[in-house]
C-alpha cells in the first residue's frame, strides 16, 4: 500500500512539471494573430472650370438703319414723269404695282420693299431679341394707316415693319415685336488658349447660324396732298438678352449665311495727271461671286476697253481715261456692273 501511494505521488509530480513545460512553450509562439489595418492619403486637385455659354449677337450697324429711310409718293409725280428728275437709268417698281413708297436698295434702284437686315445669332445658347419700332409725327405729316389697306380717298400712309414673319403696323405708339433665337453649342470647342488656359471658343469650321430677318414696307393712297404735307420719321431699335431657360426658339427664323456679292470699299477717288488709278475690288462668295466686270458706264454709255480693265483684284482706270477726266468740268461718276448674276452695280466718283 505504502507503495503505491509512492508511485501515485510520481506520476502526478511528473504531470505538473510536463505541464508547466507547455505552459512555457506557448508562452513563447510569435506567430500574428490573423487580420490587421492599414492607410494611405492622397492630395486631391482640380482641372478646373470652363463657362460653356458663349454669347455672340450680330445686330445691323449704325450706317444699315438708312434701310428705312424712305420716300412717299401720293400723287404719283414719278410714274408720270417716268423718274425725270432722278439720274438716267435710275429704276423704279413696275407702274402697275407701284404702291407710291420707295426705299433705296442699290445704288439708283428703288422698291416698294426695302432691304433685309438680319440679326445673328453666334452663341451656344438661344438668345430673345426684341424690335421697336414707332413713328415720330408732326402736325404736318400725313395720316398713318392701321392696316395695309390705305385709303382711296384720303391721304393715308401705310408703313409695316416685319420681324421674321410677324409684320407690325407702324405708328406713333411703339410696336414691339419679341423672337427668340436658337443658338449652337455644336459650334463650340474647349481648347487651349496662348497661356495654355482652357477656354470654350468658336470652331474654325464653325457654321449653321440662326438669323431673323427685318424689313419694312409700304404704300401710300394714289390721291392729291397739300403741298405742306410731310412724311414721319421711323425708328427701328433691337435690344436682346439671353433666353430664358423654358423659352423656346422661334420658327420663323432663317439660317444665316455668309455669302456675299460684287463689292468696292472706297468709291471715291482722286485724279491725278497722267496716273491710272488702281481700285481694289471684292468679286463676292459663293454662288453670288462675279467673274469679272461685266462693264464700266460713263454718262450712260460703256467705256471702251482700252480705258479700263480688270486684273489681279483691280479695276484699273487707265491714265489716258484720267486725263480726259480732267479736261471735263466737275467730277465725273462711273458705275461698275459686275458680271454676276444679280449684275451688281457699284458708283464710283472721281474728283479733281
């Protein structure tokens, strides 16, 4: 008995000392638990901003606002006189259609209508314009229409302006008239400018304008006036801003194009003695572009070729042309036709 409580004693003491042996073991086990956590930072920057609404308006200079400068003729004094007073070859309307008011549209041409100016609208975004238009009026003016259809007893003068396909009848109360204008983002680029900034700018190839056309027109009762009776001063002006954001284009508007005919910058020029003069001379774009010069008329008859010819941009008035000039009295004016298909004529006046 003795003994074996010896030996249970061993067994346990030998027990204790292989357990606190792997007590020890994994005391020492450096291995990581698994998971863990980390970072990084970055500093954040921008490329910046572009506005991307450009707006661009074309509207009729100071000098077009003679397009409504007009003339009226009740009793007809042109058409009986077949234009006598005006200078040879001046051309009026068809007597049978002639409505009594002229307006300057080229050079000696006159018509019941006058020219067309146009705003243009050369933005990204749709643009409002809005057109005035009122008569200034003296005791001494004749009546004003409130239609087209004047009088056939009373004088009565009918002037309508038309903006797009709205037409305003003209009077002493302001008439407005409001179209909206798209514009064309597609004609616009982000690109960099000479500074290396990023800018939103108009294409090279940029095209497909929209514009509104402006005219005016008029008639006047074919009846006698006193010989006090005078005509009304009109004012046309235009103002725009950018469209609302709900506003809708108008329909009536037309594509702008950049076309242009047969044209002299300066038509005035000096004579010197034995000395041709050089004028510079734009033939016109497109299908409205001249060849050439069809002829240069003189006191209604065309000069000879060997008083002019046309060469390198030029037209060229010969020195022998020159010195005949001045042998003449006065000044002496020249009318370029122009080969194109609208024969576009140009005045030129030359001085001592």
């Amino acid at each position: 008995m003795t003994r074996m409580k010896r030996g249970l004693a061993v067994a346990l003491a030998a027990t204790m000392v292989l357990g606190n042996a792997f007590t020890a073991f994994a005391a020492d086990d450096t291995t990581p638990a698994p998971g863990g956590t980390g970072n990084a930072t970055g500093a954040g920057s921008s490329e910046g901003h572009v506005d991307k609404e450009k707006t661009n308006v074309v509207l009729p200079t100071t000098a077009d606002t003679t397009t409504f400068k007009y003339t009226m003729d009740p009793e007809r004094l042109i058409q009986e006189t077949e234009g006598g007073k005006y200078d040879e070859g001046t051309v009026f309307p068809d007597k049978s259609s002639d409505t009594g008011v002229y307006f300057l549209t080229a050079p000696n041409t006159y018509a019941n209508t006058s020219n067309t100016l146009q705003v243009i609208n050369k933005s990204s975004c749709d643009v409002t314009l809005s057109v005035d238009v009122e008569a200034t009026t003296a005791a001494t003016d004749i009546d004003l229409a409130t239609s087209s259809t004047v009088s056939t007893t009373d004088p009565e003068l009918y002037l309508g302006l038309t903006v797009g396909s709205e037409t305003k009848v003209v009077s002493g109360t302001k008439q407005t008239v409001s179209k909206t204008i798209a514009g064309n983002k597609n004609n616009f680029e982000i690109a960099l400018d000479d500074q290396g900034e990023y800018v939103y700018q108009e294409k090279a190839s940029a095209s497909a304008w929209k514009a509104l056309n402006i005219s005016m027109a008029g008639s006047v009762s074919k009846v006698d006036i006193e010989e006090t009776t005078t005509a009304p001063q009109v004012t046309v002006t235009w103002t725009w801003v950018k469209a609302a954001d709900d506003a809708t284009p108008d329909t009536d508007t037309v594509d702008y194009s950049s076309k242009t005919g047969p044209s002299i910058a300066t038509t005035t020029h000096s004579l010197v003695a034995g000395t041709a003069i050089t004028i510079p001379v734009n033939l016109g774009t497109d299908d409205l572009e001249a060849t050439g010069i069809d002829s240069v008329m003189f006191l209604g008859s065309p000069l000879g070729a060997a008083n002019y010819y046309y060469e390198d941009g030029n037209l060229v008035i010969t020195a022998a042309s020159v010195d005949y000039l001045l042998s003449l009295d006065g000044d002496s004016n020249f009318t370029v036709v122009f080969n194109d298909t609208a024969k576009t004529e140009v005045e030129l006046t030359f001085t001592k």
